[in-house]
C-alpha cells in the first residue's frame, strides 16, 4: 500500500470517528434535554452549540469534538451553555457533574449563564441582564423557546438575534475562536431575514454592556487578558484555568455566584 493511499484511509477513518462522537454528543445532549423537561426546568442552550444550529448544513457540525491536550476528557468535546431559572441552578449543577464523570461519554454543560449573566424568569414578563449588583431589566419575550436541529435531533435555543447579542454578554469581549462565528451568525441574521426582533428589542442588551463597563471596567480589562492569554498558552493550561476558574467565580462575580 502507497503512502497515499495510506494517508487516505487514515483520513477517512478519522472522519468515520468523528462522525461517531458528533452522533454520541448529539444523542447526550438529547438526553440532557429531557432530563430538563423531566424535572419540568425551563431552559435554553446558548453559545457555539446553538450557533451551530443556524449555520451548519442541515446534518453537519463545524464544531471540533476532539481537542488534544484538553485537561480532563469531557473538555474534549464542545461546552454545551445552558440558561435556566437561578432556583434550578442546584439541580441543574448535580447534573452537570454527573455528565461530566460518565466514563463512557462525558460531557460538560455549563450553569455560569444562569448565575452570572442572565436571570431568567420564564414564568414572568421581566427578566434581568446582571452582574455583581447590577440589574437591567428586559423582556423575557427575548428568550422564546426556539426549536432547531442539532445533528438530527432537536434543539432548544432562542431567537438568532438574541443568541447573537448573548456572545458579548457572557464574554465582555469576544474571543478569537468567536469571532468568526458571532460574525457569521450576524450575516446569516441580515441575510435570512430569520429573526422575529429588530435591533432596538435588543437595547437592554447594548446598555447593560454600557454599565458594566462603566460601573465595572476591571471586568472588560480581565477578559481582554485572558482571552490574549488563551490565545498563546496550550489548551492544557487553558483548560486547567477553566476548571480551576469555577471555584474563583464568586470572587469576579459577587455574592450572587455560588461556588461550583
């Protein structure tokens, strides 16, 4: 056999494993789904996961589900940010460290949305945008359920336009692997025409980032050097710093974080 033709099977081989895991993560996170509406816990998935939705082709991932170096082997595979109601955040963290000690498939969800950035209340009109002590109010309207598929299961997110303005908001700036995704989502936003909202719905978003840099400006410089870190240091290190990081949360946030 060439080396060409060797190459050819060791690619095609790594395909077929990578279709295996995408198809095993996408069953998970069914799982994980229905253990919410199990427990009758109002969520929606955010970040890369649900962006994917909108701009992969139907049937496909972009998402890289075999990251080397990764510190513990769920961080392998793509966080799945979920937000639900602060009242569900135990429950939903007993959860999370189950998944992620599976040693057959683990995989992590991350609860921080639902403590740090967004108080969500689906069962009233108003929900909050915070940090720390800093409360902006906006309709909970903004979060509808939207349904979407996810490598050929379904998926519960929230309107593109809104998923696109929670980037920034979870970040205080974006990092450079989100870049080019949170931009995509904005073209696919303009050219698709999929959004129910406008741009002003989305003004509570633009003034909590207004207040939280003016009330909080160590904040934003955090996040700018931790993101240029990232970029530099290896993912070991990188991901030794996003575990470690969960029990500093109360520390950046205030005392409405709970230690994880």
């Amino acid at each position: 056999m060439s080396n060409c033709e060797i190459n050819i099977s060791l690619s095609n081989l790594k395909e077929e494993q990578t279709d295996v895991v995408q198809k095993r993560f996408a069953q998970k996170l069914k799982e994980v789904q229905n253990w919410f509406q199990d427990k009758s816990i109002e969520f929606r998935v955010l970040g890369s996961v649900a962006t994917s939705t909108f701009l992969d082709a139907k049937g496909t991932c972009s998402l890289n589900f075999s990251r080397r170096g990764a510190y513990r082997t769920y961080q392998q595979r793509p966080d799945v940010d979920i937000v639900i109601p602060m009242n569900d955040y135990l429950r939903a963290k007993t959860l999370r460290d189950h998944l992620e000690s599976d040693t057959k498939f683990p995989i992590s969800i991350s609860v921080l949305p639902s403590i740090s950035y967004f108080d969500f209340r689906p069962k009233e009109k108003t929900s909050y945008l915070t940090h720390r002590d800093l409360f902006v109010p906006f309709p909970t309207e903004l979060f509808m359920p939207v349904s979407v598929e996810f490598l050929g299961e379904p998926l519960m997110t929230v309107d593109p336009r809104t998923l696109f303005h929670t980037f920034v908001t979870m970040g205080g700036v974006l990092r450079s692997k989100d870049w080019p995704r949170a931009m995509n989502l904005a073209r696919f936003i303009r050219g698709q025409g999929v959004s129910r909202f406008t741009e002003a719905d989305m003004e509570p978003f633009h003034l909590f980032l207004a207040e939280r840099s003016r009330l909080f400006p160590g904040y934003r410089h955090y996040r700018i050097i931790a993101s240029c870190m990232s970029n530099y240091m290896s993912e070991l290190i990188n991901d030794m710093g996003t575990h470690y990081g969960r029990l500093l949360t109360p520390m950046i946030f205030g005392s409405r974080a709970q230690p994880r």
